[in-house]
C-alpha cells in the first residue's frame, strides 16, 4: 500500500509504516485510522466511522481526537497529511500524481 499526499509518501511494508521512506512507530489504533483515512481516498470519515474502523471495544469521540493527534505526532513532518474538516470528521490530503 502506498500514497503520496500533500508532497508526502506514505507506504506500509513488511507491516510497518514508511513516512517518505523513513520507518515510523505507529501504535495498531493509529495504523487502523490511517488504513481507513487511505482506503476512504479523500472522502472524510466522521468520528464515528473511524470509531467503526478502528475500534473493536468501545470508545468515544474522545478517543478517535486523541489517536489522531498522536497518529499527527507520530507522522512528524508529513502530519498535514491528516486533515480536520470541521464538524464533519477527517480525511486523507488529496492524492497526488
């Protein structure tokens, strides 16, 4: 799996994450949000779907805004990659090429 978003690319191989090459530590929660914020291709996905996609146990919203923020911290340079459209949920930065 890969993507170039916002002049980022992000790629999963061998399992784990790859931020323009360079391996990241992606908790399995921040893995399974940013699987699901690629596989939507742009479309945002509202708390509640990630909370679907991600969690198997219950959650909140607060939940979803914590592992995104740490899912953001974790992606350092290419964090824009992950973007808030407000009172609707979030979505992957358009792909480029």
């Amino acid at each position: 799996m890969e993507v170039v978003a916002h002049g980022h690319t992000l790629a999963r191989e061998n399992g784990h994450w790859l931020v323009d090459g360079v391996v990241v530590e992606l908790s399995e929660r921040q893995s399974a949000v940013l699987t699901a914020l690629i596989s939507a291709r742009g479309k945002v996905l509202s708390r509640d779907d990630l909370l679907r996609e991600a969690w198997e146990a219950s959650a909140d919203a607060h939940a979803v805004e914590m592992t995104v923020a740490r899912l953001r911290s974790a992606l350092g340079p290419a964090r824009h990659v992950v973007q808030t459209v407000v009172k609707r949920g979030y979505r992957l930065a358009a792909a480029e090429g």
